[in-house]
C-alpha cells in the first residue's frame, strides 16, 4: 500500500521549482498538495487576469513536479466536492492521507501560518515550516538589521544588501563611485513622447492548453470579476518567464533608468521589466535577475544608472518591502495613522472619470491588471491618500486589482509607502503633490478637462485643491515636520480666504467622487 510520509502543502505564490521544503523532502515518500479555492479566488473582487495567472501557473507547477517523479493531489476549481478555504483542504489531504508531518514554505500571508498551525494541532500532526530560499535575506536577518534602529532606511539597507552579495562593487566600494544613481533617472518624455517603445513580447506568447482551460473555467465559473480576459498577457511557466526576462534584457533595460517615473497615455509597459509576477509566483530567482541586470553593464548593453536603479528594485526596495511586513505584521494590516476613513470612489473599480491620468491608469488596469510603479504610487495612491481614503480600501483595491499583488508586498507598500498609514516606517514622508507633478511627468493634463495649476473653482485638478487640503486638514501633525516644513510654510501663506476656497472645493470634489461624477 503507498504511504504518504510527509504532506508538502504548496500555494499558489510558492511555484519554486527549487524551493528548500522539495530538496528535503522525498519524492518516493512525500506527496505535494495544491488546490485552486473559491475563496481566494473571491478573497478581493480580483480581476480575471490575475486569477488565470494563479491557476495557470499552478496547474504547470504540478505538471513539472509529477514529471520530475512526484506525488500530487491536485483540487481544481471546478471539482465538484473542492474545499472552498486553503484551511479546510489541508484538513482535508491530512485526513484523506494521514501523514506524519506537514511541510510548509512561509506563506506570504501572515494569517495563513496562523490558520494552518491550528489546522494541524486540531488534527494531531507536527507541522514544520520551511524558510522562503527564493529571497536574498531571511526575515530574522531583517529583524536583526531593524533592531535599535530609529529609522528603517532603504538606502541603507540596499547598501547593506549590495556589500553581503557582492553586487557592483569595486573592491569595497560601489562601481562607478556612487551607491545611487537616483538623480539621472527622472526624465519625462518631452512633447514627442516616448520613442522606440519596443513591443512586448507577452502579447507573442503562445497560450498554453492550461492557459486556454483556465481561460474557460473563468468564463464559466467567475465571469462577474472585473478586467479583461481574452488572452492572458504573464507568462506562466518558467521557459515563458525566462523568455521575457531576456526580452527586457535585451530590449529595455537601457532606457530603464532615465525614464522609469515618466507616464504617457496609452503606453501601459514603457522600458519597466513586467517581471514582478514571474518573481512574486517564484518563476524567476533574483538572483538570476540581479546576475543578468550586472551583465548588461559589464558587457555595455546598458549603463549603469539604469542597471543600479532596477538592481535597487529587486535587491533593495522588495527586500525591504518582505522585510518590514514580516517585521510589523500582525498589527500592519490595521494601520490608519492618519486616520483615513472614506470610501474609495467608485472610479476606482469602473475607471469612469474625467481626470484624464486615473481613467487611463484604470483603464489599463481593466485590460492589463498593470500599472507601473509610478502610476501606482503618484496617480493611484497618491488621489487615494490626499483624498482620506481608508488604507484597508485602498489596499484591497491594489490586492484585487493588480496581477503581481501578494499581501507580503501590497501592504507595506499600499499601507507604508503610499498611504503612510504606518506613520513613517517605510517612508519619512507622505508622498504628496499637486497636479503639475502628474504634469511634469506625463501628457494626462493636457487632455485633461482639468487644470493642474488651479486648486479652486470648476476647472481646479482635483490633485490640486487635495494636496492644499491634505496639508491644511493635516497642518498640526506636519508643521514640525523636517521634510515637509517647506510644504507647510507655503499653505501658512494662503490667505482664510484662499482656505476656506480650497475646502470647500474639496468638499465638492469629495462629493462628486462618491457619486461617480468627477
Ligand atoms: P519594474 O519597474 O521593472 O521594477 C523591477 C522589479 O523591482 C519589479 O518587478 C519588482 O519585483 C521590484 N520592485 C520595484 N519596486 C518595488 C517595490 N516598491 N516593492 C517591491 N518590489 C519592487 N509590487 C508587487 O510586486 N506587487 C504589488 O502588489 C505591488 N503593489 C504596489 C502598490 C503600490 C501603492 C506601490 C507604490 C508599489 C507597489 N508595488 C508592488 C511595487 C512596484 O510598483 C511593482 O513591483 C512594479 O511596478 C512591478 O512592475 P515591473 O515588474 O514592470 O517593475
Ligand atoms: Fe490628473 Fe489633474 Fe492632470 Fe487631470 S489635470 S490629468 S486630474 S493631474
């Protein structure tokens, strides 16, 4: 009779071919377990692509590891008699196989661990977690870096990462005599707009019989979820994802750097890597990202400020994002010091609005499930953050809405930096700003009914008359503030009058949004 020894649970976001929990465990003995639910399916109102993404890419993974010789109880979504919470399966497989232990990568959500502990002490069985290999610092050596300190600086903590693996150095020093290239990289376009965009490859791939099947079950099954679904535009498997990693590569990653905060209409991909999924699933190793990004300088494919600014992406930014989530969860999640308590505006959902840069942005998200960081951080979150919108709103908006979205790296970067509803642990600062920065770095203004250099009356971008309001409604706790006294010092000069304007224009505007009318 076969014998399960060992239960090896994997979800959806652990797709590690090479994960630590499979090299110490044993195929002729241990079973994987994976199962697509209907409650994370339903967990947020998520978007069609993100769903065909996550069970895709799961069915593939189960392919790969059946053909490397493993046992594999797999629950689709369209089983009739599927467990409908991730808790209940396991239930479920311990029952069904009765195993000596179960075997767990940490999930990416912090209330998982919790439910499967419980799951596992109510059925008997030890449960043994595995540590996340996939990333470049475990979570105990980001504890150990945060401790004492006053401030969780990126910076240096990106400088830290760099020295430890040896990532653009020369001798101890950082290649090239600077740790940070930042000043070269904050081009817009100009009026021609951005030139020699190169195609992406995802629209050229091939769809796989899993991606069609999934494609399906979704018309079928989850047609009611929002966004597009005619072709799925991530890759799911590792050749596909290996493929766009050199298409960026060799495509993009030289212009990369200079205009990674420019937005254009129309142009939902410009020169970023559209690698968050592949890394988010574990498709891809930062490390094989990070050795490839090195090599396109040192063979001159690309400079070096485009080849630092996307390694800090990868070896500092999500480090430090993974970081800090491990570091402040539980208590995260509930994080309101602003205490931001409106609604999100139904735009966000329907992307029906005049303000040109959010319906473009949502209307990309509609079809793409993508935005790029700058539209995430200074058009999305940056109206949600002036406008008072509730952090947990606005972060189940970026979990439902966004393909790459895992709560480890939406939350601290929805609630941290962008919301700053952490109160300044990931950012010193709210990142807030008048129209003329969306100006600046985009053409949305100028097809826009709306003008980015009024805060008051009809025409005044909504941009505009939130940031003066934001300072205003938040005068006391910032007036101190080192890094916003010149923000504040300009409010302090606008008459009672100009104030009084700006409130109640933002009172209209806030007004408006709720009704869908802005
Ligand atoms: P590129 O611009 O090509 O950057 C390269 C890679 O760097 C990305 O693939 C990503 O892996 C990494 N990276 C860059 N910035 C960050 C960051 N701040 N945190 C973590 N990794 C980073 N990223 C997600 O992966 N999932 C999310 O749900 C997510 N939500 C976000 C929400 C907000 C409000 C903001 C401001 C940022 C969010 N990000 C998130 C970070 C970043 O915007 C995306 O990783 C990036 O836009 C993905 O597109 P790309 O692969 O083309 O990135
Ligand atoms: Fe957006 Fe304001 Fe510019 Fe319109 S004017 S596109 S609302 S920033």
């Amino acid at each position: 009779m076969e014998t399960t020894r060992a239960l090896i649970l994997v979800l959806g976001d652990q797709l590690d071919r090479d994960a630590l929990v499979l090299r110490e465990s044993d195929a002729s003995t241990d079973r994987i377990v994976m199962a697509e639910v209907d409650a994370e399916i339903r967990a947020f109102p998520n978007h069609k692509q993100r769903v065909a993404l996550f069970l895709s890419s799961m069915r593939h993974f189960a392919d790969d590891m059946r053909d490397a010789g493993w046992a594999v109880t797999y629950q689709s979504a369209g089983d009739a008699d599927g467990s409908t919470l991730l808790p209940d399966f396991l239930a479920r497989m311990i029952e069904e196989y009765a195993p000596s232990e179960v075997r767990v990568t940490t999930p990416g959500r912090y209330e998982l661990g919790e439910a499967f502990e419980k799951v596992c002490t109510d059925a008997g069985v030890a449960l043994r977690w595995f540590e996340d290999t996939h990333f470049l610092s475990t979570r105990q050596e980001f504890a150990q870096w945060a401790k004492g300190r006053k401030a969780l600086t990126l910076e240096y903590f990106y400088r830290e990462m760099r020295k430890k693996h040896g990532i653009l150095l020369d001798g101890k020093k950082p290649v090239g005599g600077s740790w940070n290239y930042d000043k070269e990289n904050r081009e817009s376009f100009g009026k021609g707009g951005p030139q020699d965009v190169p195609e992406p490859i995802e629209f050229a791939l091939e769809q796989t019989e899993h991606t069609r099947a999934v494609i399906d079950l979704i018309a079928s099954r989850y047609a009611d979820l929002p966004g597009e679904l005619e072709q799925l535009y991530w890759p799911v498997t590792v050749e596909q994802a290996q493929q766009c990693m050199e298409d960026f590569f060799v495509t993009r990653i030289e212009k990369f750097g200079p205009v990674q905060d420019a937005m254009w209409t129309g142009e939902p991909w410009l020169f970023h890597s559209r690698l968050s999924t592949a890394l988010n699933m574990k498709l891809l190793d930062p490390r094989d990202v990070v050795a490839r990004a090195v090599d396109a300088y040192e063979s001159g494919a690309a400079p070096l400020n485009s080849v630092e600014g996307f390694i800090r992406q990868i070896l500092g930014w999500r480090e430090f994002i993974r970081g800090v989530y491990w570091l402040k969860m539980p208590a995260y999640i509930d994080e309101n010091s602003l205490e931001a308590e409106e609604a999100l505006p139904p735009l966000f959902w329907d992307g029906k609005t005049e303000m040109r840069c959010l319906s473009d942005v949502v209307g990309q998200l509609l079809t793409y499930g993508y935005a790029h960081h700058i539209q995430r951080l200074m058009v999305a979150g940056l109206f949600t953050l002036m406008y008072g919108a509730n952090p947990r709103e606005v972060h189940d908006w970026f979990m439902a809405y966004y393909v790459d979205s895992v709560e480890w790296v939406t939350l601290p970067n929805v609630v941290g930096m962008s919301q700053h509803a952490d109160g300044g642990v990931v950012g010193t600062k709210p990142y807030i700003a008048t129209g003329k920065y969306v100006q600046r770095q985009s053409n949305y203004c100028s097809e826009c009914r709306y003008n980015p250099a009024k805060a008051t009356g009809d025409k005044a971008c909504p941009f505009t008359t939130l940031y003066w309001n934001f300072l205003d409604r938040h005068h006391e706790r910032f007036a101190d503030h080192h890094r916003m006294a010149l923000q504040v010092r300009n409010l302090e000069r606008k008459s009672a009058e100009q104030i009084e304007a700006i409130r109640e224009r933002a009172r209209e505007v806030r007004e408006m949004a709720g009704r869908g009318e802005l």
